[in-house]
C-alpha cells in the first residue's frame, strides 16, 4: 500500500455522505480499510452527536477521531468525549441577536425541517430550512454564498466579540473568535502527534468563504471533492 500522509482528515456532510444522512456502505468499507493502515480523522461543523449517529455506530470495530463543532468536542478512539463551552448567557445573547437579524433581513423560516437555531454548547448554528431539510433544498437556497454573506455581516455586530462564518450550503456557525477549522486540524496534529504538514484533508467545500477553507491556511494538504462518490474513489486510490 502506499501511504500518502500519516493522518487523513474528511469533513462530513457533502464529502463522505449526503447532509445528515448515514455513511453510504461503499464509504464505510472503503474507509475501514483506510483505518486498518492509516489514523482516519472527521473533522465537521456539526456535532459530535451527529459523528456518533452518521459514522461511529456503523463502524464500531474501526478506530476513527471525531471532531465536531470544528475541533470544540472531539472524541479519541476508546475515550471519552470532551467539549468546550460557550457560556449560556452568551449563547442567549447570541441566539437572540441572530433570530432578530434573520427575520429583519426576511430569511426566517416558519416551517422548517428541524431547528432553525441550534445551541450546540460549543457553537451556535443557524440553519435557513432547518437542521433537516431535504438535501437538494438546501443546495438550491444560496448556491452563491451571497445570503449568508450578509447574514454573517448583520449579526456580527451583535454577537459580543463572537464569530460568525459559513458552516453548510445553508447554514452559519457562531464560535469563540478563529474557531474554524484551522483550528480543528492544528487540535488533530496535536493529539495524535504529527505535524500539520503530515495530514491530507479531504473536503467539498475549500473554496473562498467555505467552511472548509481554512484548512487551507495550514500546511495540511488539502484535497477538494464533489460528493461522497467522488470521496470513494479518493480512498479507493489512498488504499492502492
């Protein structure tokens, strides 16, 4: 086999599955054979909870590094879990503030598939259809980042030194100031020991503005793809 990096680092929905929909079975093999020589690491915006549900319990036997909330709750193989804390009284404030911006701006939601606004302890997440609306809504509702460019630019004002960046196709995180995943990816090479420069990060959305590009402000190699078919053939090659 030829291994090209020690640690290799996916994001979740759009590059190993479809948004909150469980590991495809050609992901999960394909990915049980990457672990059996390689560390196997994901790195996502959403929960730790959401990494438990959509990859660990069906691949209970592999030994994978879960990073949700972009590095703020992690769990290592056979540990426990760890999370960070934004206090409540901040989350309060930040989720009030977003709630009446959003609805100033006319993108309020009132029949969403799901929360609208999640308080994930370490992050705040705004989700324009909710946390479960259908995959191809979610992809049609700001194919060009100009919606949750100007929500991001609404509420910073109001989030008390908190910050707000571009999490899915419809949503936004608001985290302790530079939690991105630049971030995460610097908490992954400490953990298991590597320099950032050893770790092949594979994401769908590394462009400009995207919540995976500030994996590209490290020295991790970063590897773009399309969607989950895309990714199986990435690690088809990584296991040649």
């Amino acid at each position: 086999m030829t291994t090209l990096a020690d640690v290799y680092v996916f994001d979740l929905d759009g590059t190993l599955c479809i948004s909150k929909q469980p590991l495809p079975e050609p992901i999960r093999e394909a990915l049980r054979a990457l672990a059996a020589s390689n560390r196997v690491a994901i790195l996502t915006g959403g929960t730790l909870t959401q990494i438990q549900t959509q990859v660990l319990d069906l691949l209970p036997d592999v030994p994978l590094w879960a990073y949700g909330c972009s590095g703020t709750q992690y769990q290592q193989p056979n540990q426990p879990p760890v999370y960070s804390e934004i206090p409540i009284k901040d989350r309060q404030t930040i989720i009030a503030a977003v709630k009446k911006k959003i609805k100033e701006l006319g993108y309020w939601c009132d029949n969403p598939a799901g929360d609208v606004i999640e308080d994930r302890v370490s992050q705040i997440t705004f989700s324009a259809l909710g946390q479960y609306a259908d995959p191809e809504l979610k992809h049609a509702w700001d194919t060009d980042g100009s919606k949750r460019q100007r929500i991001i630019e609404a509420i910073t004002p109001h989030l008390n030194g908190y910050a707000a960046h571009a999490g899915g196709s419809t949503s936004i995180d608001i985290t302790h100031p530079n939690q991105t995943k630049q971030q995460g990816i610097t908490l992954i090479a400490e953990h298991l020991n590597v320099p950032i420069s050893a770790i092949t990060f594979i994401g769908d959305d590394l462009q400009l503005g995207g919540n995976d590009y500030p994996v590209t402000l490290t020295e991790a190699q970063t590897i773009p793809t399309r969607n989950w078919l895309h990714t199986l053939q990435l690690i088809k090659k990584f296991n040649e």
